[in-house]
C-alpha cells in the first residue's frame, strides 16, 4: 500500500513514538488488534546505542512479533548517527527515524530533536551521511518549525529529499507549542505540497477515524501516524482501515474487549520488563485504558499503587461489580454515563482547557532511562 524506498509495508497507518509508552508491550498489544504495519520504538540517543547503555538497549527491545520495526534515533553527531543506525542494521532493524520534532529542551540543547529544524544545511549533511552509509531506508519525523515565525518544514523536507531521505513524518505543530493549540492541517498540506519525491505521514492529534480521515482528505498526506489516539483506543487502526476502506464508522470496541486487552497488556509488560518494573510501568497504562470505561475514580485510585498482577485482577474483581449499576443488561454504559466522543483538535471550533497541556507526561530522568 505505501513505500519507504524498499520497504513496502501494508498499511499507511503508523503507530506515533510516545516515551515511556510505545514499549514492546504495547507495540505488541497493537499489532495483534491489527491495522498496523510499520510501528516505531521510542527515542533513542545515538550515543547511548554506539556504548551500549543498558537502558538505551531495553528501550529498543524487540522481538519476532514486532515486524516491521523502525528505530527512531536523536543526535546530532553525523557519525555518531551513522554508527548507530549501521548497528542498528546489523540487527536486523527495517528502518530508521531520525527525530527532528522532540520539542524537549533536553533534547533540542544538545542540537537534536526540533533544534534540527533550523540549521538545513547540518540537518541535511547528517541525513546524507547515514543513508549512503545504509541499504535499510531513513525517515524523519519533525513539526512545522522552530515557531509560527520559522515555518521551514516545507524548505527542510526538499532539502531532505535530496539528501536521500525515504519519508517524513509531520506534526502540525510547532516546537513553541508543545503539545498545545490546534494541529495545523494547512501546514501539514505545505510540507506534502513540498515533496516532489517522497510520502509525507500527517500526524498530531489523530483520536479516532474520523480525524484521520480529515486529515487524509484535508492535506493529501500519503499516511496518517497516531500516537495518544491508539492508547484511548488501541483499535485505532483496524478500526480506521475499515472506515477509510468502506465509508462505514465502525463501533467503539466493546467494554469486555477493552478488559481484555488491558489484562493482555499487563501480561506482556510483566513479560518483557518482570512483574515488580512491569507493574509499576503499567499504573500509568492502565488509566488511559480507563478514560473509555465511564465511572472509574475507584478504579484508577486503586491501579496507580497496584504493585503484582494478582493485586491488579483483585482491582478489576472489586470494580466491575460497581461499575454494573450505570450499565445496561449487555454490560454497556448507559448514555448518561457515557464518556463523550473524542473529538481532534482541528475538529473544534474552539479546543477546551482541558484539552491542552504543554506535554503528555513522560518519565523523569534523561532520555536514556525512558
């Protein structure tokens, strides 16, 4: 369905790299709901990989059911990059992402992240390097600019075209906004307008089909990646497959379904990471799962401090018996206890405070321990 230089991949559909949480576990958890193909890992220092820090390597642990996997790396070295990602290859790794759009200043201090998106000429002799070094194709992932004064995104992508670059992936947003305001539909348009050669991936605030569509249709982007969205609904993509497929919205994934999940989820992170990490991890997972379970101060009360996957069933066991008053007989919420739709910002007329933050949490500590 779409390319990445040699590797054709058989959904346009991309699952967005969030630290702390597009882990093995969940990468996993998606791929075996389906709609996704390409699925990347979170962030990387380049450096942190040539060394071969512990925590850098367990941030791209992977296994036989996470193909194809694209590593997304940040530097701004070009031979630290290049070493990286020809290890990174050696391993049989499908792609690399070079991260142009981190807006975290202990990121973009050391001239990676965003900070890549004001020097054209450095950016682009660091991508040049790592793609003639490389037979696996090189993408990038960055926003709009620096600020709604430095919208180089459409220069930044012609320049990484010549430089061999095989896709980029776009937020609409700018580096000055965080993870604030509206995505900016128009200037994801600019940057697929800018490409003479390439696939362009929208991204931003995708949270249900109906926002990738608009978007797909909005900006003629040739994917959409979605990163929040897939943990409000990890059916995201087979669920936008459908619809873009039959013009049909498909239902919201049962609340029996959704408990499963949650219980399969817990059970790969205990799996990858040991059940004392892997529970700790998943205190701050389970909550986005319950963001679509209706009531559930009780339930999230008690996850935060859950400590063993015994303590988390024990959880759930005391939960859903209080939860069946505000259900109907097939276990489904009532209406006036539904949450409400999940609605893009570039689906507003006018975004609620609630809606905006200035960044999704992430793990204290340096990048190398997310």
């Amino acid at each position: 369905m779409i390319s990445f230089g040699p590797l054709r991949l058989r959904s346009n559909l991309f699952l967005s790299p969030l630290a702390g949480y597009t882990n093995l576990p969940f990468r996993i958890v998606a791929r075996e709901i389906g709609g996704l193909d390409l699925a990347t890992t979170d962030l990387v220092n380049a450096r942190s990989l040539i060394e071969k820090n512990r925590k850098a390597l367990k941030l791209i642990e992977t296994d036989h059911r996470d193909r194809p996997l694209a590593v997304q790396l940040f530097g701004a070295v070009p031979e630290e990059m290049r070493d990286a990602a020809l290890w990174l290859e050696a391993q049989g790794v499908s792609s690399i992402d070079i991260n142009m759009g981190c807006p975290v200043k202990k990121v973009c201090r050391v001239g990676g992240g965003s900070a890549m998106m004001t020097e054209l000429d450095k950016t682009s002799h660091l991508v040049r390097t790592m793609v003639d070094a490389l037979k696996i194709p090189v993408t990038a992932k960055m926003r709009l600019g620096w600020d709604d004064e430095n919208l180089t995104a459409p220069d930044l992508v012609r320049a990484l075209e010549d430089a061999g670059i095989a896709a980029v992936f776009i937020h609409g947003r700018t580096r000055e906004q965080g993870f604030t305001g509206t995505v900016n539909l128009a200037g994801i348009r600019s940057v697929v307008q800018a490409a003479r050669r390439i696939p362009v991936i929208g991204n931003g605030d995708v949270t249900t089909p109906v926002a990738a569509k608009m978007m797909a249709d909005e900006t003629g982007c040739a994917g959409v990646s979605i990163g929040r969205g897939a943990f409000y609904d990890p059916w995201i993509f087979t669920r936008t497959q459908r619809y873009l497929a039959t013009g049909a919205l498909p239902p919201e994934p049962a609340f029996a379904d959704r408990i499963r999940v949650m219980g399969r989820h817990l059970d790969l992170m205990v799996e990858v990471f040991g059940e004392d990490l892997g529970c700790v991890m998943f205190r701050k997972v389970a909550p986005w799962y319950a963001k679509r379970f209706g009531p559930v101060s009780g339930f999230n009360k008690k996850v935060v401090l859950m400590s063993s996957r015994a303590e988390f069933h024990e959880i759930l066991a005391d939960y859903l018996p209080w939860r069946a008053q505000f259900c109907d007989d097939q276990g489904e919420l009532l209406p006036r206890f539904a949450p409400p739709p999940l609605v893009a910002s570039f689906m507003r007329e006018e975004e609620p405070a609630s809606a905006t933050r200035t960044a999704i949490p992430v793990p204290k500590g340096p990048v190398e321990v997310w």
